[in-house]
C-alpha cells in the first residue's frame, strides 16, 4: 500500500482526480470503477472541471453497488447518483456507465450479467473505493468471504443508519443491494482509496496496522499489489506515524 497523505478533503478529492485523470489519458479504452456516497463527490467535481481539456468518450464505468428496489429514475438510486454527480455533466457515452440494476426481476442472473460485463470489459484498470466504519468496501459488510462475486446482501444496520441521511427516515433506506463482491474488487489492475474525516480514523488505524480479516473487508487490501490511499489529517490521525 503507498499511503498519501494529504491537509483536507479538499485536497484528497483534487488529487483523486488528478491520479484518475493522468489514468484516463495514458490508457486506450481505460475502464474505471466508480463509488458513491459523500466521499468521491468532491474527486466527481474536480473531473467535472477539466471537461473541456479531457475527453471521457473511450471510458467505462462500473459501479459497485446499487440498491436493490430502487428504479433508475429514483432519487435516491446511485443511477441518479451518478447521472447527477457526473455522467451528465461530461461527455461519457450512457452506453459506457454500468450499474448493477436493482429493479431486474431477476437478481441473481442480474449478479452474474454484472460479473460478465466487467470480464468483457478487460477488467477495472482503477477502482475507486471508500471505506465504511466497519470496514465494508462496497456493500461488502464484516463476514463478507473474501472469495464472493456479485452478490446480493442484506445490508447491516450501521451501514442503513450511515445512508439515512440522504433519505427522508430509516423506513425509507433499502433493506438490501447488489454489491461486486471482494474478490471482484480484488481483480482490478489499481485500486484508489479515499478516506477523510475523523470518523474514519479508527477504520484506517485498524486496515494500516490490523490483520487481514474477514471481519474487516477492507483488510483484504493488503492482499493487493497496487493500492494507493488518498487520506487526509484527520483520518491519519489514529496512526502514529502520521501524525506529522
């Protein structure tokens, strides 16, 4: 893992999208792997800004998850997430950006559909992740096997109660999703971590000095030969040596 560490959130998203942007002009037909949540909307901003020096018609994107129940019209689906945040604000073909669709009748065929996509694609060359406080990476909550593919989950009661706030009340929030599963993520050729905040200053404390675990997801990341960490401050502020 090479660990940058940066002031704010500010400046983790600028560089975010710096590191992505250097990805998307060296590669031919880069495939990128995208999240949502607070976390990559400030790197979303920053790609938003160099639309007219940098093209997005030769990528595509995966996302990791999407609620299942949720149409794509839905404003709280991460469709509408990411058509808000980006897509439509960049010249990215529509028949380029894949999500797992939670409306498919079938969810399990849906799943494998996914896992196809992706293996047709080439593979994630960069995946974009954040890190929940209990470690999850996508939907992929503690006691996920780190051998899962495309799956759908139950969601865990932290991780309802930390999406809550983009809902109208708890009733609201999507009982289940359809996630990439870890050993999904694990194949992509890069992965980008972004962490910011004090709140998760416990979760990379415990994934930079911890054990690898299926109690924590995350620590799977160790496992990997190319993952760069984007944290801030106050999200290094749980590990001693970063604390200057």
């Amino acid at each position: 893992m090479n660990i940058t560490k940066v002031k704010d959130y500010e400046e983790m998203s600028f560089r975010a999208a710096e590191y992505l942007l250097k990805k998307i002009v060296k590669l031919k037909k880069p495939v990128i792997g995208l999240a949502t949540g607070s976390t990559p909307e400030g790197m979303y901003k920053y790609l938003i800004e160099k639309k007219e020096e940098i093209s997005f018609k030769n990528v595509t994107t995966f996302n990791l998850d999407e609620y299942v129940g949720l149409s794509k019209d839905d404003q709280n689906s991460y469709h509408f997430y990411m058509n808000d945040k980006l897509f439509n604000h960049i010249d990215i073909k529509k028949e380029n950006t894949h999500l797992p669709n939670g409306a498919a009748k079938d969810l399990k065929q849906e799943c494998r559909d996914y896992e196809d996509a992706i293996r047709e694609a080439g593979f994630i060359d960069v995946q974009i992740l954040g890190i929940g406080v209990n470690g999850h990476i996508g939907f992929n909550d503690p006691e996920t096997p780190f051998t899962s593919r495309t799956h759908v989950v139950d969601l865990d009661e932290s991780t309802r109660k930390a999406n809550v706030r983009f809902f109208q009340s708890i009733e609201e929030v999507p009982r289940q999703a359809i996630t990439m599963g870890i050993e999904t993520i694990m194949e992509s050729k890069e992965i980008l971590l972004l962490i910011s905040g004090k709140e998760k200053a416990h979760s990379l404390a415990r994934l930079i000095e911890g054990p690898v675990d299926e109690k924590f997801p995350a620590s799977i990341l160790h496992k990997h030969a190319h993952v760069e960490i984007i944290a801030d401050e106050a999200a290094l502020s749980g590990v001693g040596k970063y604390l200057h």
